[in-house]
C-alpha cells in the first residue's frame, strides 16, 4: 500500500505552481511567498506581478528588494517595497 501513498505526493509535487500567497502588507512593503519547487523564472513574475497588483492599489510601484527561504516551510518570502 506504500505505491498509492508515493504516487500521491509525486502527483502532488508535480503540480506545485507559482500561485502566489500575499504573507504581509502593510502600505510601504509587501511579502509575496512562493513555492521553491515551483519553477524559479514562473516564481518570480508570479510574485511580481503579485507585487504590482498590491502596490498600485496605493498609487505606488512595486520595487523589489530581496528574497529568502523560510526553514522548513519549503517557500520562499519575497520582499516589494511600494514606492
């Protein structure tokens, strides 16, 4: 019964998108996370364009700054200052 188990998570992983998640905002900064088994270049205009979308709602441009991993989360956190 361990086969079903395996093939379910395979399927799972395979399917890992760069479907952002807004984690925080708060008028002058917006963290955009991403999945890293999601495909990097996928990622990166994903939470981008994630990034734009937040900042304009305030007359402001999105402009980032910098990434990092969470530890065992298996995401990354993207930093967009809205200027």
């Amino acid at each position: 019964m361990k086969f079903p188990i395996i093939a379910f998570l395979a399927a799972g992983l395979a399917g890992c998108t760069a479907d952002p998640l807004i984690s925080d905002y708060n008028g002058a900064s917006v963290k955009i996370q991403t999945s890293v088994f999601a495909p990097a270049a996928e990622a990166k205009a994903a939470a981008q364009a994630q990034a734009d979308r937040i900042c304009a709602k305030s007359g402001k441009e999105a402009e980032y700054a910098s990434s990092r991993e969470i530890p065992g989360a298996y995401v990354y956190e993207h930093l967009y200052l809205c200027l």
